[in-house]
C-alpha cells in the first residue's frame, strides 16, 4: 500500500488499547498503595494491582515501539512521516520543559515571595505574627512550625557530588553527539563505542545522585518532611533523576538496536529522539545545579 | 432574538435606575457604606453603563444586518473582506476605553491598599465554620458563629428574616474611625465578606492579610465566607454592628469586664447539672457542625461520639483529643479556642449525653490543670 | 481563504484500502480519524449529559431556600464532579473530536499526523473518567474542594479520593497532550500542497493555537497535582506554611494552567463560528489576517493574566495593577474578532439555518459573557463580584453560549458532512429557541444574585435571593431537558433522512465540501492541490 509518496496510516492496532488498560490499573494500583497506607491497611493487594499494571505496560511499550521498529525497517515510512515523529518528539520534549518550569516556578516563589513574608518583609510582613522567631533565611535551615517540619541540619555542598554529576552529564551529552556523528559517517564502531561511553557515564550520574539522597538522609536530615528546602529539592532532583533513568534507557534500546544493525547515516530518527531527550535532561541539570545547589 | 436581547438589556438598565422603586429586589451591587464601597460602586456602573453603550453599538449593526442583508429580502452579497482604516480604528478605540476605565479603577486600589494610620486593631481568624474576633489592643477576643436554627435549614420551621445570616455574637465596630483587619485563618482558607464595606479579602492559613475599612453610618451589616472552605461553607455568615465611638467604648469595657469574669468562673464550684446545661449550648454552637446534635457524627469523614470508646473510655485521652484536637483532620485543636469552663462543660456533655452515662464529671480546675501539666 | 481546488477523483481510492472493520474492534483498535472523531464526540455528549445531570441536582436544590434535597456534604462534591466533567469530560474532548474529524479533511491530509497515538489519546478519556467518577462511590466521598481544588482544602482537608482524582487529573493530561500533539503535527506537516499557512481555515489556525496552550499548560497542572500527590501522601510542605511553604501558590500554578485552559475552550468555537457565519452569510470572512494575529494574541496574552483569578488573596498591589491591566488589554484582540464576525454579516445575504442562528447567538451572548469578564477584570470592582454568582454567570455565558453552543453550530454544520443525510431543520431549530431560552433564563439571574450578595458553592441562600433563584432553576431545567431532542435529532439524522449533497450549505468554502457526504472512510489518500 506504500506508493512512494503517500503517506502511510496505519492498519488497526491493539497497542493502544494494551496502553489504556496499562494506564488505568498502574494509576490505580499506585493510587491504592497511597490510599490504603495511609488509611493503616494493607497493601499487598495494591501492589499486585501496580505490578500487573507495570507489566502491562511493559508488554505495551515492546510490542508497540516494536512494530514501529519494523515498520520504519519495511521502508514504509515516507520522509514526511519523518518529519510527522520530529515534531511530535519536539513537541513532547517542550511539554516536559513545561512540567519542570511549574516545579522551577514553585521554587522561585518560595524563596522570592512565601519565605520573606514568613519572615516578617515586604507587604505581607505582619505574617510573621504567626510565627514567632522565624527568621528568612535560604536554605531554609529553620521552619515556621519547629515542631512539625523539623528541618534539615545542613545541605548538599555543591562542589561536591553535584559537580562532579554536572561535570558527568555535560560530557555525556558530548559523547552522545561524537556519537551521532560517527553514525552519519557510518563508523559504526566508533557509534558503539561513544554511545556506551555515554550509557555509562549516565549510570554513573544515577549511582552519585544515590549516593547523595543517602547522604542527605542520614547525615543531613533533609528529607522530603524536612519543609519547603526539602520538598522542592526532591521533587526538582527525583523528577530529574526518573527522566536520567529514563533517557538512559531509550539510549540502551538505541545501543542494543545498533548492534543488532539498525540504522543508517541518512535515517536513524529513533537515535536523535533518544539524543534530543538526553540534551534536555542535561539543560535541566544545569537549572537545577544553579538554582537548586549553587544560589 | 432581537427582541429577547432588547429586553434584556432594559430589564438591567431599567432595574438599575429605578434601584430604589425596586429595593426588594436587590439587582445591584450595594453601593455600601464606606468611601471605597461607594469608589467601587462607581467604578462597576461606569463600566457597565460603557459595556451597554458599545453592545448597543455593536448589536446594533448586527441586528440591522440580520433584518435588512438576508437571503429571503434578495439581498445580493457584497464582496468587500477587509479594510484596513476600519480595523485599525477598532483597535484603537476599545484600547481607549480601556484607558479610561483603567486610571480611576487603579486610583481606587491604591486607596485600598492604604492600611496606615488605622485606629482600631482587630485580628480575624477563619476557622471551620465560624469567626474569631481578637481586638488586640484591648485583649480580648471572641468566636462568632451562626445562630440561625437547624430547624429553619431543615424546613422545620419559618424561617426569620436574616435568614443564615445571624450569628451569636456580631462584630462590633466604631463608625468614623479608621478600622485595620488582619485576616488569617486556622485549618483553610477562608474569605472575609461584608458587601456594604466593600471588603472582602481571603483568609489564609499561616497567612496574614491587611485590610481596612472607615464605615460611615451605624447599622447592622451582613456578609458571608466566599471561600469554599469545605461542608459548611454556606453557613459561616458575618454580622457587623457598627456603632457611635461611645457606645463602642462602653461595649469594650464591658467585654474587658466579661473576659475577667470567664477567668474567675474557672475557680467556681460546678455541679454536673449545671456543666450539663452549659455544655449543651457550647456543644451545639462548637461541636455539632460536624459531630451532630445527636453525637451521631457522619462516619466516615466525622466519628459519631455516641457510645464512642473515647467519649466512654479514660478521660485524659478525651481531655487530650479536644484540647489538642487530631492533626492533619478536621478535627481542631479546641484548647485555645474555647474557655476552661466551656471545654470542662462539653467534655462532661459528651461524657453523659445520648446515653454514654459515664456519671463522670470534668471540672474546669481539671482543664487547667491538664494544660499547665503539658507545658 | 478563496482557495481554488483540483477537482480530484476519489473513487480510485477505495482500491488502496480497506473499509471500516466490523464489530466492537472496529472501535477499540481504530486508527482512523473519522472513527476516532466520532467517538470523541459521543464521549463528550455522554459526560454532558452526566456533568448536566449533576447540574440538575445543583439547582433543583437551590430551588428554594433551606436544605431539601441533597446535604452540604454531598453538595460541594456535585458543585465540583459539575465543574471538572464539564470542563475535561464534555467541552475539550467535544474540540479534540471535531480537530479529528474536520482537520485532516480541512487540509487535505489522508488522516492525522499519528493515527495509533490518537486512538490512545481518546481511550485514555473513558478510563480517567471511570476512576474519576468512581470517587463518588468510595469512603470519604467524591472530591468536594471544587473544580479549582485549592490547597489546603484539598491537601490536608480532603477525603481519601483525593488521590485517585489526582491520577485521574493525571491521566486527563496525558491525553490532552499526545491530542494536541497530533493536531500540531498533523497540521504542520500534512497540509496538502499549495495549502500555505495563511491559507488554511481559520478552524485549523484556531485549532493550531489551542494545541499549543494546550501543551504548554497542561503539563503544569500535572506538576500542581503532582505536588499536592506529594503534600498529602510524602509529607512536603509545598502548600502549608509551617513548612515553609504558601497556600497561594498553589493557586497561582493552577491558575497558571487555569487561565489559559478557559481559551483552550474558547478559541476552537472561535474557530467554527467563523466558518460557519461566511457560510451563512455568503460572504467571505472579513479581516481574516487579522482574525489570525487576534488569536495569536489572545494565546500570548494568556499566560500573564492568570492572577486576576487571585485579586483577594492579598497580593502586593504591583501585582495587583499588572494583572489587571493585561487582563483588560484581551477585550481588545477579543473584540476585533466579534467586529470582524458582524461586518462578515454586513451587507451579506443571510439565510438562518440552525449552524446559524447557534452562531449568531454566541457572538451575542459571549460577548456578553466578555463584557461581565472585562468588569471582573477591573480589580477593585472584583472584590465586590469575587466568588459570588456573578462570577458564575460570566463563566456561563463563555461557556454555554459560548463553547457549549459553538460545538452545537458545528455540529449541525458538519452533520451532513458526517452522515451524509439532512439533519430535520425544524426540530433543530425548535432546539436552538429552547436552549436560547432556557439558557438565558437560567444564567442571566445569576448576575443579580451575585451582585446583591449571593456567595458561589454554598447549597443554601438567604431569603432575598430567593425569587431569581428560583426563576434560574426553572431556566435550567428548560435548558437541560431540551438537550435531550438534540440527541434525538443527532440519532435521527444518522439512521436516515434527506440525502445530503457534497456540499449541501450554498455559501460553504473548504476542502471538506469537496468530498462526497458521508465523507468516505479514507479520504485525501493523495493530496489534492490546492491553488
Ligand atoms: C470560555 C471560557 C472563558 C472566557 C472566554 C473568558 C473570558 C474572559 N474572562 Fe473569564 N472566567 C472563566 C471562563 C472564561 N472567561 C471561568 C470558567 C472563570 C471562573 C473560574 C472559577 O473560579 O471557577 C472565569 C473567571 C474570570 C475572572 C475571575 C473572577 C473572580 O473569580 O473573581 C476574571 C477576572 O478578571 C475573568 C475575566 C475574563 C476576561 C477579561 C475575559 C475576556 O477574554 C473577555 C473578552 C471579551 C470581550 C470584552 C467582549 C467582546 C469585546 C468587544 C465587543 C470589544 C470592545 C469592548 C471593550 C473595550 C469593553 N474571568
Ligand atoms: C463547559 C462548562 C460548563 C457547562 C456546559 C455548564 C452547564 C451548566 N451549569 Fe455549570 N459550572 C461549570 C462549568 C459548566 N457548567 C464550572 C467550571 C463550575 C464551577 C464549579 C466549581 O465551583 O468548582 C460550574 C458551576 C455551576 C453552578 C454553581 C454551583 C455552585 O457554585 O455551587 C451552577 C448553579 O446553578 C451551575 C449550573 C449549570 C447548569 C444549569 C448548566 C446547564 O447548562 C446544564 C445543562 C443540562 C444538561 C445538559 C442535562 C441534560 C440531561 C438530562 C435532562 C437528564 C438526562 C439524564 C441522563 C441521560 C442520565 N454550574
Ligand atoms: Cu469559610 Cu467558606
Ligand atoms: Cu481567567
């Protein structure tokens, strides 16, 4: 059915309906392992929902990105069907740029605006009536509410592990474009070697950021109870990290496809999506590393 | 569709215009009791009477159309699609009126804005569902809540006049003087509301606002919560009585005078009948919004205390969970909400009513003790 | 958009492909853009009729004075399933059905950009729905904090459904993105050749631009309720200033999201009405460059208007007057679009089938919606309408008369187009008198009760807010009832009627009128050209 210029439209699938269902019961699942342990039951069954979810879901994401493999392998997508996967993947990354700018704003607001009133400044200055002694100060080393949020003793020094994790991603996103090169000049060792490069230097970036929310919660006592300090730290760092995790895996399926000889030097789009995502998740770092660490 | 719309549009001016023939029919905002009230007041009729005049405008030639350019009159189309100088003029000239409509709209915020030099204090607290009045130069301070019988909500009886708009005790103001409120709230956010003062201002938890207000003329005025701040939101109204500065004085002196009199009754001798009398009305007007007048509760979200194991069971853990409330539940903390004696009194209400015939009997002294004990 | 088309032969095409499957797998595993558009739509009908229901339960207990028929509790999460079904379940879906169905035969493309994605895209909806209604039935009870679920009333105050309406949310979000991706992707890389931007329908332009907020914010309502997930679930503080944290910013985030998503349900209405009205007209649509930089406009002036939302929570005055100000300077791109509409029916030969009168109706009545937003505007004024009925009757008159009746002209417009019969124009007119009615008589009330007083969510009023109430409700039950014969018309029209031509309104223009009625299962399989 592919003449040469038509665009091709694809026969009915199960996949997405496979994906639906996935969704529904992992969302559930998960949203019953919350509700069910704060309401002191047991979860057991909720995690089997979750899992079986999970599985789902993994079943749907090979056998669908599966058919898309062997699809583009057929020939039967058309350049402009190319063209039809780069804007969705640049669309997709923008949506995530979004994502992180809501927890980004949350941040700035919070050091710009919540905390010096708290702290007695500017035009909502009399909140400090509430909180008797509480001092602006970021990080914020000392909460509102003592009591409830016992805050942390002290923070991630920046020119340590995250240093190190931005020296780390910074290169790998080099590698990965070294990389990408070799793939156009169709030196495919060359490919392997510098996209595994990349693979691991990525690993190694998730094995630090280990490390360090060990170290914060044991040393530091910052942890996501810990007041405003430690919930965005988390919530900017974890999100950060599952999408390392992710980009990390997407470059793995690239490396396991190019071993297996997909790909050429003109047509490898599954490749720039996997290097389109992992140049994002680098920008992010470099966010987080100025403004959650360094100021 | 012409006509509908003409009418419509009559209705409202002719309604607006005709506001006092048509008192009883309140179609309009108030244009109020203070000087930002009736600022406010102006503003929203200019604007309304600028929007008739462009509707007007622009209906207008669209009605014209409608009636003279139709198929059915063998109206030949013209075939005209665009006009720059038109366009460009149609951009220009809301823009204008937006002008206009923005510099008396921007001098009215400033003024609102303007809490210096106030000359009463008073801090207002939202709480689930009622008020807290604390006057904090003179040291005191109240709870206010609706006073509007279960019986009228429920159909059981004629509703009065202020209907869910009456509370025990109102909010009593000096006229004349400069009034500074310092709005936050306890568990959510609430929202200040007294439409005649043209001030409403949302009350947040661990939160402080300023607002202000100057009233001009004594008399009663009513307001609501506008927040949505959960199942009784509708039924947490506000009553303002403003009065001559020396009715005032005297009102103050004589709270001065309750709240010492609240402290000497600590020490007073109860007899359970008589803490069962008065832990009755506090538990009515504090307790039953959420767990009934029966005790009964409504289970899951609010545990029924009739025949509850901790209204039945040791009376620390039951002095514990009213004084110190359950965090992070609806359930407050009552502790610094409520006098000795009115916490004595409900404690042994509950320990008695609806059957828990415990026969135990919690004395204000006990409260205290209880609470000088945990600091 | 005169835009001359290659009369092309289509039947050729039935030898590429295949007809529709038989079955329920015809609509479980579809990837075609027709089957998926109708199944959009008869989703957002049915959450219409769902969300409507509960509108019902709403004024039939505001009726009168006092408590009769549901108690407060149950109230508040009636109030709040209303708002969140409305909005998600019936008004964006009902959009994202006519992109699927009308974009790719408005540009000339064989079907959207990524056909299987869609069909995911549209089953994600019925399964956020299901958990999302599912709360009415667990412990605790449905959500009950309102539409705009502000913290702390939903953090710490909130029953333990809270966290499956946030997934739903969630869920919701992921289908509205890969959506909105689709349409971008589709309209950007399949226009048929010749077919330049500014040549495209102003539906597409409208829909381009919706995909665009759409992508833009709705992953920032997946942050908020992903950090409200945190507070009540991990013990953050984002939202409780014991920890350091503000309540308000909750609401700024959300209205972050929340302003533009009322234009994401406005701007495809925009759209079809200004289709529909040339057509009806016949007369070409009046400045349609400037129609084009007048949504643009509007979407970019969108994202910084969103604390007019939040004129009482204190903010510094600063804030104050900037909210203000560019909330005011939208009346002006907003009102170039209702001068051009008028001037397209300037001196144009009118007729006033149904598609018609429905449009001619939302330019009065939103504009008029428009008119009571400019005042809600004016920030001092605002503390005097905020959080009251006034409120409600201005998103009301945006949103029924507004969105709510733009996808009824659409759908009349568009009808022969997708069943190839007739729809019964008497009937469809009785529809529209009823609605135009029924809706009048039951939002332009509210604007009384909300300036003499009358607070929003409250399930029980004082006494002189009686009357209106009442004379509201009857509207509403006129209103709501009368919905029913359009599904009765919609049913008819798809199992008979006069056979519909190719094009069967005289005035229409567009690549879709140059297709058979029905529109064949796969259409445009090779481009047309379009000159
Ligand atoms: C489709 C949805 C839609 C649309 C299109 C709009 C359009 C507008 N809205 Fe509305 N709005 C809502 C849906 C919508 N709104 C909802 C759902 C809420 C409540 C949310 C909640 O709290 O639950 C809300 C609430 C809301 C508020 C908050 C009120 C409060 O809670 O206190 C404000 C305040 O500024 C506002 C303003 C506006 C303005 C200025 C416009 C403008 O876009 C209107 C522009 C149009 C015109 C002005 C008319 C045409 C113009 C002319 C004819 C030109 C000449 C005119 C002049 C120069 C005056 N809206
Ligand atoms: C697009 C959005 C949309 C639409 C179309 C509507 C449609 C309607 N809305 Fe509402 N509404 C909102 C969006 C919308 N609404 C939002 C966002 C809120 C704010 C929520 C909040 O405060 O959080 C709100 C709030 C709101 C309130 C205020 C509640 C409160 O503050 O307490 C009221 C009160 O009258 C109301 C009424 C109505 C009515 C009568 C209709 C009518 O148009 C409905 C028409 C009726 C039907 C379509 C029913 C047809 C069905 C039948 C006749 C029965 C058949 C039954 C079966 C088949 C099972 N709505
Ligand atoms: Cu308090 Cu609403
Ligand atoms: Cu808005």
């Amino acid at each position: 059915m592919a003449t040469e210029q038509t665009y091709y439209v694809p026969e009915q699938s199960k996949w997405p309906i496979i994906a639906t269902v996935g969704l529904l019961v992992t969302m559930y699942g998960l949203g019953s392992i919350m509700v069910d342990g704060s309401a002191g039951e047991s979860t057991t069954t909720a995690w089997v929902i979750f899992m079986i979810g999970s599985l789902i879901m993994a079943y749907m994401l090979f056998g669908w990105f599966g058919s898309v493999i062997k699809e583009s392998r057929d020939g039967l997508y058309s350049p402009q069907m190319d063209r039809s996967f780069r804007w969705g993947m640049s669309w997709f990354i923008f949506s995530e740029v979004m994502f992180f700018a809501a927890f980004f704003g949350a941040l700035f607001y919070a050091r710009t605006f919540a905390i010096p009133w708290l702290g007695g400044e500017g035009d909502r200055g009399s909140s400090n009536m509430l909180w008797e002694g509480f001092q602006a100060t970021w990080p914020l080393l000392q909460n509102p509410d003592a009591e409830a949020f016992p805050a942390p003793s002290g923070v991630i020094d920046p020119w340590h592990l995250p240093l190190v994790n931005t020296i780390l991603l910074v290169t790998s996103s080099f590698t990965v474009t070294v990389a990408h090169h070799a793939l156009k000049k169709d030196n495919r060792v060359r490919l392997k070697i510098w996209l595994a490069a990349t693979i691991v230097l990525a690993i190694a970036f998730v094995a630090f950021q280990a490390e360090e929310y060990v170290d914060a919660y044991t040393n530091l006592d910052l942890t996501l109870q810990s007041g405003i300090y430690g919930s965005t730290f988390f919530m900017l760092t974890g999100f950060h990290g599952a999408h390392v995790i992710l980009g990390t895996l997407m470059l793995t399926i690239m490396l396991i496809r190019i071993t297996k000889g997909h790909f050429t030097p003109e047509k490898h789009f599954g490749f720039e999506a996997a290097s389109w995502y992992w140049h994002f998740v680098d920008v992010v770092w470099l966010g987080l590393f100025v403004f959650v660490y360094i100021l | 569709m012409r006509k509908k719309a003409l009418r419509v549009g009559s209705l409202m001016a002719g309604l607006t215009l005709s506001q006092l023939a048509l008192a009883d029919w309140e179609v309009n905002m108030t244009p109020g009791v203070t000087g930002v009230s009736r600022d406010i007041f102006g503003l929203h009729m200019t604007i309304f009477w600028i929007c008739v005049a462009i509707g007007i405008v622009v209906f207008g030639v669209m009605f014209w159309s409608i009636f003279a350019h139709r198929k059915s009159r063998g109206y030949k189309p013209a075939n005209f699609h665009e006009h720059t100088w038109v366009e460009i003029l149609w951009t220009i000239i809301p823009l204008a009126i937006l002008v206009v409509m923005a510099i008396p709209a921007t001098i009215t915020l400033l003024d609102m804005y303007n809490t210096d030099e106030s000359e009463v204090d008073i801090k207002v607290t939202g709480y689930q569902w009622k008020w807290r009045y604390d006057f904090i130069n003179e040291e005191f301070g109240y709870f206010s809540t609706l006073s509007t019988p279960r019986d009228e909500i429920y159909n059981r009886a004629e509703k009065n006049e202020n209907y869910l708009l009456e509370v025990d005790k109102p909010l009593v103001l000096p006229v004349g003087r400069k009034v500074r409120f310092l709005m936050t709230a306890n568990d959510v956010i609430h929202s200040w509301w007294v439409p005649a003062l043209g001030v409403k201002k949302d009350a947040i938890p661990g939160f402080i606002n300023e607002t202000w207000t100057r009233i001009d003329e004594p008399g009663i005025y009513r307001g609501q919560c506008t927040e949505l701040c959960g199942k009784d939101h509708g039924f947490m109204p506000i009553v303002v009585k403003a009065v001559p500065q020396d009715e005032y004085d005297e009102w103050v002196a004589e709270q001065v005078a309750m709240a010492e009199k609240e402290r000497e009754l600590t020490s007073k001798d109860w007899t359970l009948e008589e803490l069962m009398a008065r832990g009755e009305k506090a538990y009515d007007t504090t307790c039953a919004a959420c767990h009934q007048q029966d005790g009964s509760g409504s289970p899951p979200a609010f545990p029924a205390l009739k025949g509850s194991a901790v209204a039945t069971g040791p009376v620390d853990h039951h002095m514990d969970i009213v004084v110190h409330g359950v965090s992070g539940t609806a359930m407050q903390a009552f502790g610094k909400q409520l006098s000795e004696v009115d916490l004595a009194a409900i404690i042994t209400y509950e320990r008695n009513a609806w059957g828990n015939d415990t026969g135990e009997m919690v004395t204000p002294k006990q409260i205290l003790d209880y609470k000088n004990a945990q600091q | 958009m005169s835009a001359v088309i290659d009369t092309h032969d289509h039947s050729h095409d039935q030898d590429h492909h295949h007809g529709p499957a038989k079955g329920f797998k015809r609509w479980l595993l579809t990837t075609n853009h027709k089957d998926i558009g109708t199944m959009y739509l008869i989703f957002s009908f049915t959450m219409f009729l769902l969300g409507g229901t509960m509108a019902m339960v709403i004024r039939a207990e505001l009726f009168q004075p006092g408590l009769q028929i549901v108690e407060p509790a149950f109230f508040n999460q009636m109030t709040t399933m209303h708002g969140l079904i409305m909005v998600f379940g019936a008004v964006m879906p009902a959009f994202v059905g006519l992109a699927n169905w009308m974009i790719p035969l408005m540009i000339g493309a064989p079907d959207m950009a990524l056909p299987r994605m869609n069909n995911w895209s549209f089953w994600i909806l019925p399964a956020a729905f299901a958990l999302l209604v599912s709360t009415l039935f667990m412990s605790g009870g449905a959500p009950n904090f309102g539409w705009t679920f502000y913290a702390p009333l939903s953090t710490t105050y909130g029953p333990p459904s809270t966290t499956f309406f946030i997934f739903a949310i969630h869920m919701m979000g992921i289908s509205s993105i890969m959506g909105a991706i689709n349409v971008i992707a589709t309209i950007l890389n399949l226009r048929a050749p010749g077919m330049t931007l500014m040549k495209m329908p102003l539906f597409v332009w409208t829909w381009l631009i919706t995909a665009f907020l759409l992508i833009a914010v709705m992953p920032v309502l997946a942050g908020v309720v992903t950090m409200m997930l945190m507070d009540i679930n991990f013990g953050t503080s984002f939202f409780n200033a014991a920890g350091g944290g503000d309540p308000v910013l909750f609401q700024h985030v959300f209205w972050f999201f929340g302003h533009p998503e009322v234009y994401i349900m406005i701007l495809p209405a925009f759209g079809a009405v200004s289709e529909i009205i040339p057509a009806f007209s016949r007369k070409r649509l009046f400045g349609y460059a400037s129609m084009v930089y007048a949504v643009g406009a509007i979407a970019l002036l969108s994202f910084v208007v969103w604390a007019h939302h939040m004129f009482t929570v204190g903010m510094p005055v600063a804030g104050e007057i900037f909210f203000m100000y560019c909330t005011m300077l939208i009346a002006v791109p907003t009102g170039v679009k209702v001068f051009n509409w008028v001037a397209t029916m300037f001196r144009g030969s009118m007729t006033f089938e149904a598609p018609m009168l429905f449009s001619i109706a939302f330019v009065i009545l939103f504009t008029i919606g428009g008119f009571s937003g400019l005042m809600l505007a004016i920030a001092p004024a605002d503390f005097q309408y905020h959080d009251t009925y006034f409120v409600v009757a201005h998103f009301h008159y945006v949103l029924v008369p507004g969105a709510i009746f733009g996808i009824f002209a659409s759908a009349y417009y568009w009808l022969p187009k997708w069943t190839g019969n007739m729809y019964d124009e008497t009937l469809a007119k009785t529809h529209f008198w009823m609605s135009f009615i029924g809706m009048n008589l039951a939002f332009f009330p509210m604007h009384f009760l909300g300036l003499a007083g009358m607070p929003r969510r409250i399930p029980d009023y004082a006494l002189q807010f009686a009357d209106f109430n009442m004379v509201s409700s009857i509207g509403a039950f006129m209103f709501g009832s009368t919905q029913l014969l359009f599904l009765f018309i919609v049913v008819k029209c798809a199992r008979g009627g006069e056979k519909a031509a190719a094009k069967p309104w005289d005035g229409a223009e567009g690549l879709e009128w140059t297709v058979p009625s029905p529109a064949p299962y796969h259409t445009f399989s090779t481009p047309p050209e379009v000159k």
